[in-house]
C-alpha cells in the first residue's frame, strides 16, 4: 500500500472499530441494561431511536461530504458521537438512555458511512473489493471483542462503561484523521436541504410512536390513528419537498435508474435483518434462556465472525459471478437462519441459536458487501458519497421501522401473555408489561419462584417467536427483490459508467 493512503487508511479503519465496538456491545448489555433500569416496552426504543436520528441524518452527511469534504463532517460526527457515548452512560432512567442514544446517532450518521465513502475515494475498482474485505474483518474483529468486553464490564463494573469506553478510542480516531487524511475538494454553491431532514425525521418519529402505542394499547385506537395519519402526510410532503429541492436531500434521480433503486430496496430490506438480529437474539438467549452475558456475548460474537466470513466470500464473489448471484446467495442464507430463529423455544439449547446465528452472519456480510460495492461503483466521484450515505439511509430507515415493527408484535403478544397467564408479584399484584424485565436480570430473576420465572420465560419466548416470524417474512421477500436485480459482473458495471461520464463530459 503507497504510504500517502496508509495513514488515513489506518484512521478510517480505526473509525469503523469504534462504530463496530458500539453495535456489538450493545446488542450484548441492553438485557441487562432494561433489566436494572426497567421499561421493558421501550427495550426496542434503545435501538430505534438510535437508529431514527443515524438515518435521517445519513444523506445530509453525505451531501456535505461531497460539498465540504469527508474530512471536517467526519470530524463533527465523531464529536457528536463522544458527547452521546459520555451523556448515556449518565443515564438514570431508560426514557434518558432513549435520549442520549438519539445523540449518539447524531453522531453516527456522520462516522461510519464517510469512512466507508473515504475508502472508495483511496481505492481504484480493482482494489475496492478487497478494501471493504479489510473493513469486514475490522468489523469483525470489534464485533467479536465487543460482546466479550461487553460481557466482562457488566461482570465486573457498571454497564455505564460500555458506553464510556468510546471515549478515549473516539477522540484517538477524530486525532488520527485530521492529521493524515488530506483532500482537495472543488467549492461550489449548495443549498442543504434542512426542510426534508426536518420533514423525514418528524414523519418516522411519528410512525414509531404509532408503532410502539400500538403495541402497548392497541393499533384500533384514535392516538394510533391520529399519528399514522400525521406520519403519512408529513412523509408526503418529504417526498414532494425532495422532487422540488435544488439539492434533495433524497435525490430521487438516483434512484430512478434501476440499478440503484433496486439496491435500495433491497439495502431497505438487509437493514431490517441486521438490526432485527442484533436486538433480538440477545434478548431471546437472556431472557427466554435464562442466559448469562456471557453466553449472550457468545451468540452475538457468532453472528459478528460469521458476517466477517461473509463479507470476505462476498468479495471474492462479486468479482468472479456477479453481484446478482451474491445478493441471491446471501439472501438466501439470511432465510434460512430466520428460519431456524422460528423454530426456537424455551426447550432449545445455545447450540440452536449460535448455529441459526451463524447462518444470519454469513447472509448479512456477502449481502452488505454485494450491496455498497455496487453503489460506489455505480456512480463518479462527486457523488459517490450522497449514494453511498442514500445506501446507508436505505439500511437505517429499514432498521429502524422493521426493529418497532417488531418490538410493538413483542409488547402486544407478551401482554396477551400475562395477562392469560395471571402472574402476581408479592402482594397479589398482577404482574404488568413494564415489569416483565425482571426476566432478564438475574439478580431479580433470582428472587422469583421457579415455576414463576419459567412462565415469564414462556410469555417472552412467545413474544419473541411472533418477532422471528416478522424475520422471516422479511428475509424472504429479500431473496425475492435480489432476484430482479440485473445479472452483471463490476467490470461491465464501471466499464458503462466509464463510458457515460465520457458522453456527458
């Protein structure tokens, strides 16, 4: 590798660990985090509205980037992702940890996708697969380490410093990039389209209440039915906003040409399996299980190695087959893990989690890989960073309404539940939603009688079942979308871009 790439490669790299560290250590500790500090029904709001305010912002990052530069907007979102790490791990209550997670997404939507714009700036085609092969296994590397950490800091401290560890590795990566990364960035006038960020975070944060009252209370409900109503028209006008917005901050032109529309359909698809699985597998091996973190780390570790593997069969794949055949192959992969998630009981062993989890990582890493390596060589220079941040939008968005989706089928079958079941607390009361996180601490599982704790491991197993049936209905209408994208090999695909910048040039 020529040493004017070498330093910045090593920042980027270091950012994606810090982003990977985060997803992992998370998805290992949130059990154990709603255990102590209750609020079970917003279990899925940790996630989601981390993800809300990552999303929408992902296309305004990207349009600055190609304005600004990568380098200054990747500096402010690693800022604002230090700030959220230090703010959460502070919390006192989940309603707070639902707040400071929204900054930390702030955040984010200004890290990850600008590294990985960054390394399709660095790297001619040829080498483009093999770099996101690289940034796979640094991912997957923190992934693995993150559910061990992860697991390590809630045996042996507070679960605070899983979020305070970002710190010093936060600030150590915003150092590296502003001493290495050096760019020339052409100036030229822009109008930000701050109306659509502010109309397309409004309409979902709409829909995501509507999602979780409806879980709570019912979606035939005039609250539910007011908000749908409120989110539909405020997505309208977005959508109408970005067809007259000099500079959308969705461009619509993109996603007019087939290739990457189907892409985004499809990254739409891919974001609902990869949180889905990150949220709720963890929660089925600590509560439904009666796992310890440690054991939560393993299936989470298992999931994160096996996507590494992916990502590095996918890039080998994409060069020699096409990435039609790679997003079938890992589609189809994704389906079959989801498929032996349904099958899941609280009879089950570790064994049959780790074992569908593995099937899950290798379908997501060839997925994702197939997915951005196509969407950066789809497009020049000057917009590579809008299409890639509109990939990651894709993703986020889909993440983001398909985690609630399943969290509001979670509170609403898991209250059906106890309500049937009757359970008491000392003192005759009925056991309520908000109080079934007593399941997923063991200090507090601990205190219940036996037969009590397996009927509360009972009504979440069923829960979580409906979840893992949402799953697979998603995987499978993903192997159906990969199935119409074009068949092709990447050096045809930037042959033909080659050729029209030509023309238009």
């Amino acid at each position: 590798m020529h040493t004017r790439i070498l330093a910045p490669t090593i920042a980027m790299l270091v950012s994606i660990f810090v982003a990977a560290m985060d997803v992992a250590i998370m998805s290992t500790v949130m059990p154990t985090v709603v255990g102590q500090l209750g609020g079970l029904p917003l279990y899925s709001w940790s996630f989601a509205a981390y993800l809300l305010t990552s999303t929408t912002t992902l296309p305004l990052y990207g349009k600055l980037a190609d304005l600004y530069g990568r380098k200054p907007i990747f500096l402010l979102g690693m800022g604002l992702f230090v700030l959220g790490s230090f703010l959460a791990g502070a919390a006192a209550s989940m309603e707070q940890l639902i707040v400071f997670r929204a900054v930390q997404g702030l955040g984010a939507g200004g890290t990850l996708p600008i590294a990985i714009t960054i390394a399709g700036d660095l790297f001619p085609l040829e080498q483009r697969a093999k770099i996101q092969g690289v940034i796979s296994s640094v991912w997957g590397v923190a992934a693995v380490l993150g559910p061990l950490i992860g697991s390590a800091i809630v045996a042996q401290t507070s679960w605070r410093w899983v979020f305070w560890i970002n710190l010093p590795i936060g600030l150590l990566t915003a150092a590296v990039l502003a001493a290495t990364l050096h760019e020339r960035v052409q100036r030229r006038p822009h109008q930000i389209d701050y109306l659509g960020a502010a109309l397309l975070t409004a309409g979902i944060t709409a829909l995501l209440l509507a999602l979780v009252e409806g879980g709570q209370s019912g979606f035939y409900t005039p609250v539910v039915g007011g908000l749908l109503v409120v989110a539909a028209l405020l997505l309208a006008l977005f959508v109408e906003n970005e067809r007259r917005a000099p500079e959308p901050m969705v461009p619509l032109s993109l996603l007019r040409q087939r290739l990457l529309g189907l892409t985004s359909l499809c990254g739409l698809v891919l974001g609902g399996c990869i949180y889905s699985a990150s949220t709720y597998v963890p929660l089925f091996v600590q509560g439904v299980l009666g796992g310890s973190p440690r054991e939560v780390a393993w299936a989470s570790a298992t999931i994160s190695v096996a996507w590494t593997l992916g990502s590095l069969l996918g890039s080998r794949l994409l060069l020699r087959t096409g990435f039609r055949a790679a997003a079938l192959l890992g589609m189809a992969l994704i389906s079959l893990g989801a498929g032996l998630l349904v099958r899941l009981t609280s009879a089950s062993q570790l064994s049959e989690v780790l074992a569908a989890g593995a099937l899950l990582g290798l379908g997501l890493g060839v997925s994702a890989t197939a997915f951005i390596v196509v969407v950066q060589t789809a497009v020049g220079w000057d917009q590579r960073g809008i299409a890639t941040a509109t990939h990651q939008f894709f993703r986020s968005i889909g993440g983001t309404i398909w985690v609630s989706v399943q969290g509001a089928a979670l509170s609403a079958t898991t209250a059906a539940g106890l309500a049937a079941a009757g359970l008491q607390l000392p003192g005759g009361r009925a056991l309520q939603l908000g109080e079934l996180s007593t399941v997923l601490e063991p200090a507090s599982r601990a205190l219940l009688q036996p037969h009590a704790a397996r009927q509360l491991a009972e009504v979440l197993g069923a829960g979580l079942h409906q979840v893992f049936l949402l799953y697979l209905v998603l995987a499978l209408a993903g192997l159906l979308g990969a199935g119409f994208l074009p068949a092709g090999r990447m050096a045809e695909l930037a042959q033909s871009k080659e050729a029209a910048s030509l023309t238009d040039s």
